[in-house]
C-alpha cells in the first residue's frame, strides 16, 4: 500500500501545488483559460495520439474490457436519477446532479494516474479505453439534462452536445490514433520527436490546471448533493467496475486501467455543461472540487486491492 500511496501522492500535491500557486497570483485567474485550452487541445491529445499510434490495436484493444466498463456507468446513471427523485431535486440541480456522478475527468486526472502508476503499457491501454468512455459518458449526461429539464430549448441543448463530441481533442486523438494502430501507419521521426516534446508538458501542466481551478467557498450550501454525488462517483462506480470485470473473468492485471478511469474525480466539463445546459454551476463547481481532493484517498485504495 505504501508503494501505491508513493506513486499517486506526488501526484494530489502537484494539484495541490496548482491551488497554491492560484492562491499567490503565480498562476493569475486570467492564466488559466489560456493554460487549459493549450493542454486540452494540444498536449494531453499529442500525448494519447503518440501512444495509441505505436502500439498494436489488437494487442490493447479488448471488448470484453470495455463493455464490463461501460455497464457500470449505465449503472450509476439510474441510482443517481432515482436518487435525485428521492431527493425532490429541482431540474437544475437534478442534471448536474446526475452527470456529477458519473462523468470522470479522465484526460487530465485518470491518465495522469495510468501512466505514473501503470507506465506506457498502461496509459496506452487506458487511452483507448477513455475515447469511447468520454463517448458514453457525455451521451448519459446528456440525457440526464434533457429528460430533467423543464424548458424547450432541448435542440440547443443537443447542438451543444453534438458540438462537444465532434470538437472533443481527447476523443479525435484517441480515434486517430486508433486508426494508425490499426492500419499500421508509421508516424514519421521528425513529426514523433515534435510529439514527444509537445507531451512532455501534458500531464504536469494538466495537474497545475486542475488544482488552479479548486474552489471551496460552495461547499456548506450544497454538502447533501456533492457529497452524495461523490459517493457515486468515487465509491459506487468503480466498485460496480470491479464486480463486472471479476464476472467477466478479467484478471487485475488488465482491468487496472479501466478501474482507475472509473474512479476519477467528477470532470471540469460538468461546470461548462452545467452553465449551457441550463444546470446547476454552483453545485458542478463544489462536487469537482471536493471529489477531486477525495480521490487521492479513494484512488490508492482501489489501486492497492489489485496492484
């Protein structure tokens, strides 16, 4: 347990590092949009792109794996709508609500913890893994707004939607870099040199971001909601994930990476859904925030049952 602790705590202090840096202006507020689109939209995919191209598809690529994956979302989906009807919640906070519980920020944190805690091997895997789990979990997300919502703008909502899936770099990048490993297109040098320095700066820099973006003052107010949220999402989640992959007959050794992806913190995106899909902002920002800073704990627990 302590070797697992070792390797995902530098991890939760960078973030933490983040916060601190934010808190003393080094990291000014007006950096972090900035910061964060560079990462988003040019690192962390050069990062994903290089590895699934590499690798053999077929060597990494395992149905199995990935629908014993997606179920447990499916899953959590409807405990979080039963329990948002439980709670009388209002169509605002029912959306985000349920999305808080089940979209993972997998690009920056889940990735992250692959590929310090599993290596190359592993980060490749979850990669692959994570371009259709971003799929499945935004379509759920989705869905959880719409049927919650009491307005008409439902076309908006979906124009919305399809623009995040189209313009999404992590899923692009995991697509394409599929198809190179499939077809078995070879990335030049030059251009894979360019790549290598280009991810050097992705996951650091995607640490540095997410713990910039903490913020605690709506804690007390919403306490109920984020923390039920995070129960689902930290707890309940990944441990469905674990009852699937040993039904299915998975051994630790390849289950690890989707495991780790099903026990991410709540994403950032849920704060951006939430504010153009008619949800609750304040509540997305308190369920990130706090399950962000929960999940090193819950994260070296998971780990260390199957490492």
């Amino acid at each position: 347990m302590l070797q697992v602790a070792y390797t995902i705590a530098p991890i939760f202090i960078v973030i933490l590092l983040g916060w601190f840096l934010n808190w003393r202006s080094f990291i000014p507020s007006g950096l972090i949009g900035p910061l964060n689109r560079l990462v988003y939209y040019l690192a962390i995919p050069a990062m994903i792109f290089r590895e699934v191209a590499r690798s053999s598809f077929a060597a990494y690529f395992n149905p199995m794996l990935l629908t014993s994956t997606l179920v447990p979302l499916l899953i959590v989906f409807g405990i979080a709508w039963i329990g948002a009807s439980a709670w009388s919640l209002t169509p605002r906070d029912r959306g985000t609500f349920i999305q808080s519980s089940l979209h993972g920020n997998l690009g920056y944190i889940g990735l992250a913890v692959c590929y310090y805690l599993l290596g190359e091997k592993g980060f490749t895997s979850a990669s692959i893994l994570a371009g259709f789990l971003m799929l499945f979990q935004n379509l759920l997300s989705v869905i959880g707004y719409q049927a919650s919502s009491a307005d008409t703008a439902g076309g908006r909502r979906l124009w919305f939607f399809i623009k995040k899936i189209a313009g999404n770099p992590v899923i692009g990048s995991a697509l394409v870099g599929m198809a190179f490993s499939l077809f078995e297109i070879p990335i030049p040098e030059m251009i894979d040199r360019c790549l290598t320095i280009i991810s050097g700066m992705a996951l650091p820099s995607a640490l540095l971001v997410i713990g910039a973006s903490l913020s605690f003052g709506l804690m007390r107010s919403r306490i109920k909601l984020f923390l039920g949220a995070g129960l689902l999402k930290l707890v309940v989640l990944p441990a469905l994930g674990v009852l699937a992959y040993r039904l299915a007959g998975i051994p630790p050794t390849r289950f690890l990476p989707g495991l780790i992806l099903l026990a991410a913190p709540t994403a950032t995106i849920t704060f951006v859904m939430a504010g153009e899909m008619n949800g609750s902002t304040d509540l997305a920002t308190a369920a990130i925030s706090v399950s962000t800073l929960l999940s090193a704990l819950t994260f070296i627990l998971w780990v260390w049952q199957f490492d």
